[in-house]
C-alpha cells in the first residue's frame, strides 16, 4: 500500500491533546518528547499502514516505543482514521487499558 492520509478520529485528537497537557504539567520536556513520538508514530503508520498487527474490532495497533500508548487505526473507505490513542497501565502486574 503507498504512502497514505491519515485522518484523526475527534475523540482520538482530544486524547492527544489531553496526552500532551498532562506531560505538559508535570515536564515540558516530556511534552515535547511525547509530541514528537507521536508525529513519528504516525508517520511510521502512514508509510506501511497494514504493516502493524491486526488488533480488535478490525483495527491495526502501533505501540509506542517509549511512551506507555498506542495508536489503533481503522480504515475507512480505504482512508485510515486513527480510532484511539489508548494508554496502558500496569496493575497487579496485569496490563490495564483506560480508554
């Protein structure tokens, strides 16, 4: 598949945003690492979108490689839309998914 459109899905760009101002609060360093991981991130999915696991739902989950979030991508009429940005917690050693 050539290099692709990615379209954010509202709920997913206010998890961005929301993402972003929490880091933001407590480092702006980390606000800026987390911004820019997640422009390569998307790159990396906008480059070879079928190339990341096929997830839930139909979906294709990008796991970030230093923050503990993923992106799942939907397509749509051949456009993928970023569904989510899920994160990760840990507890009781079991993976936990706040969406």
């Amino acid at each position: 598949m050539p290099h692709v459109q990615i379209s954010f899905h509202p709920a997913a760009a206010a998890e961005v945003e929301a993402a972003v101002q929490w880091y933001a609060e407590r480092s702006p360093i980390a606000a800026d690492a987390f911004a820019a991981e997640v422009n390569t991130c998307v790159e990396r999915v906008r480059e070879a979108p079928e190339r990341w696991p096929r997830y839930v739902h139909g979906t294709r989950r990008y796991l970030f490689p230093h923050f503990p979030f993923s992106l799942d991508v939907r397509f749509i009429s051949s456009l993928p839309v970023m569904q989510q940005l899920a994160y990760k917690v840990w507890a009781d050693k079991r993976p936990v998914q706040i969406v």
